[in-house]
C-alpha cells in the first residue's frame, strides 16, 4: 500500500444515510409545492459534479415526511442511474432512491469521495447487478473498502480535479445564459408577438397572422427521416467514428456531443439515406418523446427519433427555439389511449409550425447563429476538458502521480 494510504469504509469518512419518501403513492399532489427542493435520481445525473437545480419541490406536507439534506451533502443514486453522485449546492429532501454522505472535515474532503465514486463507477455496478432492474442499496454500500491518504492530500487531489469540473460548471452557466437569450427573443418576437416595429404591422385578416407570415408542417422545412439500428449481431457495424445517437444522449443538451455508441462506415452504409448532416434537428418521437437537439456532426440515430435536415440555414435555431414546445404536441398526437407515446414520421411531418416573413427570420438568424456557434464551442470545451479530468482521475486517486 502506498505510504500514508489507508483502506478504510466509508463510515470511516463521515456519515451515510438514505433519503425519505415515506408517502404512497409518491406523487400524490399535496406533497409538491414551491417551497422546498426535492433532488431526485435524474437531477443528480444531469449535475454531474454540483448540484443547484431541480424539477420538483416538496411543499410543507412533502417535507413533513421526507428530510432536508445540508449544503455539501454527497449525494449518490442506488437505483434507475446506479452509482452517480453529486454534490449539493443546495439545501434539499432526496427519496429513498439517493443516499447521502455527510464528510467529516477532520477525515475526508466531500470532493475527494466524489471522486472516489466516479473512478469506482464501474465497480459499483459490477457488485449491484439485479435479475430485472440495477440496485445498489445502502448495506452494499457500506461493504465498499477505498484507500484513501490523509484528509489534507485529499484536500490537494480534490482541489486540482475540482479545476476542471469548476470549468465545466462555469461554461454550462455560459451556455445556459446564450440558449436563454435566443429562446427569451424567440418567445418574444413569435408567440407573444412583439417583434420589432410590431406596432405597425398589417395583419391578415384570412390568417390572422401579420402580412408575410404563414402556416407551413415540419415537412416544408426540409427532409424528415426516421431512424433505424443496424444488425447488433454484426460487430463489425459499431465501434466507428460515426455518432450513434438515442435519446438518452441529447440529454438535455444543445448539441449531441458524444454517444454511449458509435457506428464504422460500414455499419452506416448498411442503412442509405439515414446520415444526416450537422445542425440538423433530431426529435425522440417514442416513449420519452420530446428530447430534441441539434446534430454536432454527421451521425446516425435509431427509430425512436425523427430527423429534419433543413433546406435553408434561417430555419435551423428558429425551429430549434420552436422545439421547447413540441413535448405537449407529440404527447397529444401519440397517445390514442396507449401507454407509451409514438409518435410516428406522418404524422411529424403534419406538425404546423407558424413562420415568420423572411426578413424578420432572417434578422432572428443572424443575431443569434453567433450564439449557438458558441455554445457548440463551449460544449467541445467540454468534453475536452472531461477527457482530461478522466485521465488524471485514477492516477491521482491511486497515487500514481503524486502532488
């Protein structure tokens, strides 16, 4: 063991607990509200190292049968998303599906065990594998051994790696800041319409819409494409160069990335017609319908999700900013009394979307095309930035590199 390492529980490092949820059903209406934030497993996936946004809050009843966390709190998941962790920014309840880790300062850093997860990840989900759905519950836990130095070399690992999350973190706040900016315009000008010199506009009296502007479906936009997967039985299709993306990998961004798959050329090929290009839009349509993002380059994508690749350039970040709405649509129009939404490539197409006149969607073009080549920029920073971190990680964590 390396000199001044220890293995250790970790018990040995702070405290651990489970979330509350005791009420059932858990979404009965009473327990949510707009006082108390409730992180649940798919807000600490999408922070990835700190947590400061939610989708839901518990009101006074919710609270009253779960707990708040403090600031700091280390919060990992034991089902759906198996072993991600983040840290609180906030005071919050989680559900029993999270547990928390409270650092005792004078034994570890917060950061250093957050660390400790992400490198040990993979073995987390080796030792919680169910017959029918992952679980990593609070005595599995407890029986994890890490070798750890002291709290101040703790304090060193976590503070250079911290570099590059504190990166990330302030380049999502940057991108968050310039879709915000085109989609606030966007609301702006086009739904509640008040575009510039709106205030002299002639509207149609047969549309009701102001002069220049008209009805057109998603199909008068550009080519709509369904997805489809190549044969898994074929090894030789994946493990390309070529993005293989499923809904799971827009998550919740900008532009695809990265995906958890990739296809060869070979494994393109075999399906004609089904590469699209970059910067066009892809709409998961089945099941989980209304993820949507644009494309970062070339790639493929599998039959939950249609595609628009766009006949002129001034429809890619209007129809972009028009697609915050197409959840609720997409739900009405898959639903026929099933349990999963489908919404198949007919009927996207039918979707009708209102267009501006052409001077003022190209206006929206040209002062916002600047903002997204920046947030596509930032996102590359990004990834970057993670592929460095994951380099360093376990070199730092099992004292290869000293500091």
């Amino acid at each position: 063991m390396r000199e001044g390492w220890r293995e250790v529980e970790l018990e040995e490092l702070g405290t651990i607990g489970r979330g509350k949820s005791r009420h059932r059903p858990r979404n009965a209406d009473f327990l949510y509200g707009n006082e108390y934030p409730f992180v649940q497993t798919a807000d600490v996936k999408a922070a990835e190292y700190k947590i400061t946004s939610y989708s839901q809050m518990y009101s006074e009843a919710g609270l009253a049968q779960s707990k708040i966390w403090p600031i700091n709190t280390l919060c990992i998941t034991i089902a759906a998303n198996i072993a991600d962790s983040s840290i609180l920014g906030i005071e919050a309840c989680f559900p029993d599906s999270v547990v928390g880790f409270i650092s005792d300062p004078l034994k570890s850093d917060v950061k250093f065990v957050k660390y400790l997860f992400d490198m040990l990840q993979i073995r987390i989900k080796q030792i919680s594998q169910g017959a029918a759905q992952d679980n990593l519950s609070l005595e599995k836990i407890r029986t994890l051994r890490f070798t750890v130095p002291n709290v101040e070399t703790q304090r060193k690992i976590a503070f250079i790696l911290s570099g590059y999350d504190d990166l990330i973190e302030n380049n999502l706040k940057r991108i968050k800041i310039l879709e915000e900016m085109a989609q606030q315009t966007y609301e702006e000008w086009f739904v509640r319409m008040r575009f510039p010199s709106y205030e002299t506009a002639v509207m149609n009296e047969e549309t009701g819409l102001p002069e220049g502007w008209g009805k057109k479906t998603l199909i008068d936009l550009g080519k709509i494409s369904t997805g489809k997967t190549p044969s898994t039985l074929n090894e030789d299709f994946y493990n390309g160069n070529i993005p293989f993306i499923k809904t799971p990998d827009m998550n919740g961004s900008t532009y695809v990335i990265e995906t958890n798959q990739y296809l060869t050329k070979l494994g393109s090929d075999n399906q004609k017609g089904k590469l699209i290009e970059k910067n066009s839009l892809v709409v998961s349509c089945i099941g989980s319908a209304g993820a949507f993002a644009l494309v970062s380059k070339p790639s493929q994508f599998n039959q939950q999700i249609n595609a628009i690749t766009f006949k002129r350039e001034e429809y890619i970040f209007f129809t972009y900013c028009y697609s915050k709405s197409l959840k609720e649509k997409l739900e009405a129009l898959g639903s026929n009394g099933a349990t999963m939404t489908n919404v198949n490539k007919t009927k996207f197409e039918k979707i009708e979307i209102v267009l501006p006149d052409s001077q003022l969607l190209n206006k929206f073009h040209k002062i916002f095309k600047l903002n997204f080549e920046n947030i596509l920029n930032l996102q590359s920073q990004n990834q970057r930035l993670r592929e460095a971190r994951d380099l360093l990680l376990p070199r730092l964590m099992m004292g290869i590199v000293k500091v």
